[in-house]
C-alpha cells in the first residue's frame, strides 16, 4: 500500500516506522525546514559564535516498554540522554532536542519544506494538493500535525472526525532565547511556575550542549493566550526581566535574544490516541489524541499505524499509560 503521512514530527514518524516494517511505502511531507516539529531547536548567531537552543519541547519522558528500548537505542547512538536536573525520568536530544527526530527521519521518504493545503479524493485514491501542484496518488492518508490544522483537511471527508479535532484546541506558548556573554548568578538550572513564566532553563547546562550561557524562558499558557498578538521584541524584554525576578539575579544584557511564539504548543488529550475511517483510508494521530507530551505523540503513532495494519492497542493499555506519564512531563 502507498502511504502519504501529513507532518514528520514524532507522531508521523512512529507511524511511518511501523508501517514501513510491514512492507509499505511511506512518503511524508513536512512544512517544516527541517527535522524537529515541536521538538526544534533554534540556531541563533552571535558576537561569540552560533548557539544552539531548545525552544520547544525541553525533555521527554520513557514509561512505556517499546518506547523506553526506543530511547536506549537513541542512547546508544549517542543521540539522547537524560537531564537529571528536570527530573529522574526525563530525556533529551543530544546535542539538540531536534536530534531524536533526525535519526528517526533518516530512513524514511521525507519531502521537507512541503505545506500541504488540501486532500482530494480521485476514483478511490488520495492526492496531496501543495503550493504549486498535486502529489500522489495513494491509497491511504494519515495526519500527523496540530488539531486545528487537520480539522481544516478533514472537514470535507470525515465530519466525525474533523468535529473532534475542532474540540481539542491547543494552547499558545510563547518563548524567549536569550545568551549571554557572561554566566548568570544562579543556582537553579530550572525553573517552574514563577510568576508569568511556567518554564525557564539554562539550555548550556543541559548534557552535550556548548557554552557559552544561554537561557530558554516559557510562558504560561494563560499569559501567552493574553499576549498572543504582541510583538516578539516586547515578549522578549518581558520574559527577560520575568526570568530575573524567578532567579532572584541581577540579569547582564544579552548579546543575543529573540522569542518565538508556539501557535499550537498543548493539548490536553481527547483520549482517542488515534482516528482512523476505514472506509475512505484516512487517519489521524498526533499528541492531542492522547496528551501533551512527547512520549503521547510516539505512544498515536504506533496507535494508528497499528490499527490501519489491522493490529490492536487495547484501550486499557493506553489508559494505564496516561495516567503513569504525570503532569511535569513533556
């Protein structure tokens, strides 16, 4: 069976992982640059050189059985390991988040730089409409992107499922990158629920990462959803003073700064794990099918390529697994 997958990320990728062991082929196609979905990383040049920084996901956690051999292998590869300053279960990419997502890309079919804006179907086949022309024809489509964005390609198909992507709005996160020229005062590498800010680290201490210091700061959602439209430069200046207040610090100029805001940074879960209508071949998966973490997005992936091959998850094993993920995890 040809295969188009609609977005490269971890969900997209832990779908096209299993169905291509099964023998099919698997195309995907990202609007992205590059590998990394919510789990990017941003180079930022500077008067002391590139520097890479975490702006998306920060960490991730291995609970369930596959995904923890999963994240032994990434270690073995040298491409993750843990971060014990946010936790004693918790992960990250080395030397960026986005370097777990690259592995997994590597092997499969992935067309970057790709916006999808439509799905058609043509005498019981899928073509992918995209700026500049068409792509396909395949006998399967599965979405892997944000709910709002796959509700505009569902609701001409699947209503069902367009409704319950409708439903599970996501929640804006806006983030600062700062680096410095000098280290701050500070003993906390980490620092949770201060104020405006639900997240700030300072990204060179993280395990494979370079000097010189640098810092990531995230909003509330809350603040971010008042804050949506404001310019980058003034959420900037507020996330910087923000984070001098949660380290108590006397925080120097940066010599570099930027922020960025996530349209679509969390879901709270609908509980499905993963759409899937077998009459026309279409299917839905990604992290708010199940809950906001990273470890969610692999856990609807495996979900709806397994169910489109005719396996099953029960839904009593998913259950079990959100409610061993806490709250903390990303």
């Amino acid at each position: 069976m040809k295969i188009a997958i609609i977005g490269a990320g971890m969900a997209g990728l832990a779908c096209a992982d299993l169905l291509s062991q099964a023998g099919h082929h698997v195309a995907l196609y990202d609007k992205g640059r590059g590998a990394g979905g919510r789990m990017s990383s941003r180079r930022m040049v500077t008067p002391l050189g590139e520097v890479t920084i975490d702006h998306g996901a920060q960490y991730f956690t291995a609970r369930d059985p596959e995904f923890s051999e999963l994240v032994a292998g990434w270690r073995d590869q040298g491409v993750a390991a843990p971060w014990p300053d946010a936790g004693s279960d918790t992960w990250i990419g080395v030397p960026a988040m986005n370097a777990v997502v690259k592995a997994m890309a590597a092997p499969h079919d992935v067309t970057w730089g790709c916006q999808v804006t439509g799905i058609a179907r043509n005498e019981g086949q899928w073509i992918l409409l995209k700026a500049g022309g068409e792509v396909g024809p395949f006998d399967a489509v599965i979405m892997a992107i944000p709910a709002e964005q796959s509700a505009a390609l569902l609701s001409l198909h699947d209503f069902a499922m367009a409704r319950i992507a409708l439903t599970a709005r996501s929640q804006p996160c806006w983030t600062g990158m700062y680096v410095f020229g000098e280290a701050l005062h500070s003993e906390k590498p980490v620092v949770r629920n201060a104020g405006l800010i639900a997240w700030a680290a300072r990204n060179s201490a993280k395990p494979g990462r370079a000097k010189p210091e640098a810092w990531v700061v995230q909003a509330s959602a809350d603040w971010s959803q008042a804050h949506y439209d404001a310019d980058p430069g003034e959420i900037s200046d507020l996330l910087l003073a923000a984070l001098a207040d949660a380290t108590g610090t006397a925080v120097p100029l940066p010599i570099a700064a930027t922020a960025h805001r996530w349209a679509y940074a969390l879901s709270a879960g609908t509980g499905d794990g993963a759409l899937w209508n077998p009459d026309i071949r279409l299917g839905v998966c990604g992290d708010w099918l199940l809950g906001p973490r990273v470890e969610c997005a692999w856990l609807s992936g495996r979900t709806m390529a397994a169910t489109l091959l005719g396996l099953s998850r029960r839904d009593e094993q998913l259950q079990r697994v959100g409610q061993r993920l806490s709250p903390s995890a990303a």
